[in-house]
C-alpha cells in the first residue's frame, strides 16, 4: 500500500514509520515545516496529490499541561488540524487512521472502557483530542479511531525515561498509585495498527497493551527490569501533585473490537521487558 503519514519523527509516528516500510508499504511523509496540519490548502493538497490508499495521523500537540495556558495551540492543531486532514482524506477518497488517547474519557469508571464507552474529557488536551474525534466522526465514513494510553517507545522523552533519570539522580522516588492504565509500547501499536490498515474494519478501536497498573506500579517495574532494585519507590497520591490538567485516575482501555478480528497486544509487562533489553540509552531521551 501507499501510506502518508502526518508526524512521522514522533514517538509512534517513527516506529509506524519502521514497520510500515519494513512491511513493504510505500511511504509519503507530510512533517513540518512543509506540511504543517493547521494549513488547510497546504494539508488538504498534500493529501489529494499524495495518491496514496490510506493517512495516518499520529500527530498531535501532545504537552497536556501546557494545553492548559495554550488552549489555542491545542485546539489548532488537535482538533483544526485534523479537520483539515479529514477533509483531506474526504477530497482525496481515502480512508484515516486518527491516534487518539485514553485521556476522552472521565476516569471515573472502575472497570475498563470499551469503544462503546461515551468519552467525557476533562482538561483542555484530552476535550481538544476529542474534538479531533468528532471532526472525523462527522465528516468521513471510513475512518479508523484509535485510543491508546502511555506511550512509550525507542525516541521520544516519556514515563520510562523520566522515571529512570529521577531515580538515578535521587537515589529514591514517589510515585502516584490511584492513577491507573495501560503503559504501551509504540511498536506493539505500530504492528496492530498495520494489521488494521489492510481490513476494511473501520470503526472505533482501543488498542493498548494487555492489562493494567498504576503509575507506582510501572516504576517499580521499570526498576526491577534495569536492577535499579534498589531504588526505593514510595506510593503517592494525585492529590498530592497540584498539576495544570486533570489527570482521570482510571483510564484502562479494553481492546474489545480489536480482538474480535484477532489483533490482541501482548502484556504490558512483556512488552516493557522486550523495550528494557533492546534499549541502551534507558533515561536518555531518543
Ligand atoms: N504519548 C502518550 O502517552 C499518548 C497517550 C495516548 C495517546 N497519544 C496520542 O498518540 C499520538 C502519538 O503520540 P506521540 O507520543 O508519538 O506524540 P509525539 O512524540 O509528541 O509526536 C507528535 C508529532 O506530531 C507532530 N506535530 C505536532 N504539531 C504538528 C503540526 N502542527 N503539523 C504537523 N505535525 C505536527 C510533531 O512534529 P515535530 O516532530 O515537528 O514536533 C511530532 O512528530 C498522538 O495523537 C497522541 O495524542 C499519546
């Protein structure tokens, strides 16, 4: 297949990026400056001369605190921009893969969300994303949305990195454990996103990877996978950090529709042990 891509040198968008060659595919990469997602004549006749079968749109503005005091640069490129893709991919008749996040809905659920779960965002990022949702919903009808949660991958600064870097600088660590998710691994999601890419299954998708932990959780299993055993992890709680956005305590994706066609992520746990013995720059960020 012919593939664009918008945000290829992101976290997710290089390791789709990876796969999608290394599967074979054809690739068109539409990243800034050239190709920014909030001009509308720029993206639209990127996309409609591009003659491609298929975009992806793993770009977004993605600093959830700081969407709090830039609203406008959220909901540009969060929710305009992908107006503007989705018009795109209308124009040029091809179907969307839009990256979306757990963060849609409320947290205030105790068991996981389906794709049947009615998003409630809170906090400007996650109601900006979730407008990128409904643009697409309103105007395309093949489309596929995928919600995922707590990316972490080869580039990119993320939780793994971070956390390793804190504990090597303090010797010790706190840690919120009433937040609860998924940690996934961009290429497990890269993979599943391929596999969805040659069906015709269009339609609402979570895919994360299988289970579920808390913050505190996945610390401590980042430090037990990098022998930083030692390092003492201490429990906190959300309500101890008085940070800008709201942060859904409860956020578990159940990859329900993806399962039915056979695409299922492997645990978290395997996923992070797999990402910890390739990687050598663990605290560095990619
Ligand atoms: N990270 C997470 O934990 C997480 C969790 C759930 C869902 N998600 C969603 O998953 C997707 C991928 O996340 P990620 O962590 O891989 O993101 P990322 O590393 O922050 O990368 C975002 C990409 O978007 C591009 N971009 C930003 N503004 C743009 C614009 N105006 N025009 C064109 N490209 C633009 C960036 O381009 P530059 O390279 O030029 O900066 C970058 O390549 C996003 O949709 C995000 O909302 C992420």
């Amino acid at each position: 297949m012919r593939i664009a891509i918008i945000g290829s040198r992101g976290t997710l968008g290089r390791a789709f990026s990876r796969q999608a060659h290394a599967a074979g595919h054809e690739l068109v990469y539409l990243d800034r400056p050239s190709h920014d997602l909030t001009d509308f004549d720029v993206i639209t006749r990127a996309i409609t001369e591009s003659n491609v079968d298929i975009v992806a749109h793993p770009a977004a503005y993605t600093n959830v605190d700081g969407a709090e005091s830039d609203p406008g640069a959220a909901f540009s490129v969060n929710a305009l921009g992908t107006r503007n893709v989705a018009i795109g991919c209308v124009e040029a008749g091809v179907p969307l893969i839009y990256i979306s996040t757990n963060m849609v809905f409320d947290g205030t659920k105790r068991t996981p969300y389906t794709e049947f779960d009615t998003p409630n965002p809170k906090g400007v990022y996650a109601t900006s994303k979730r407008a990128g949702e409904m643009y697409v919903e309103h105007l395309m009808s093949k489309f596929f949305i995928v919600h995922t949660s707590w990316l972490y991958g080869k580039e990119g600064d993320h939780f793994v990195h971070k956390i390793v870097r804190a504990a090597d600088t303090r010797g010790a660590v706190g840690v919120v454990a009433d937040e609860v998710s998924t940690p996934t691994y961009v290429e497990d999601l890269a993979g599943a996103l391929l596999k969805l890419v040659g069906t015709r299954l269009y339609g609402w998708y979570n895919l994360v990877n299988e289970g579920e932990c808390s913050r505190f959780d996945y610390a401590r299993e980042v430090m037990r996978l990098t022998g930083r055993d030692r390092v003492t992890v201490t429990p906190t709680a959300l309500a101890d950090y008085a940070r800008p956005a709201p942060t859904p305590p409860y956020s578990t994706l159940k990859n329900f529709v993806g399962a039915q066609a056979g695409i299922v992520l492997r645990t978290w746990q395997e996923a992070l042990a797999d990402y910890l013995s390739n990687v050598t720059n663990v605290g560095t960020a990619g």
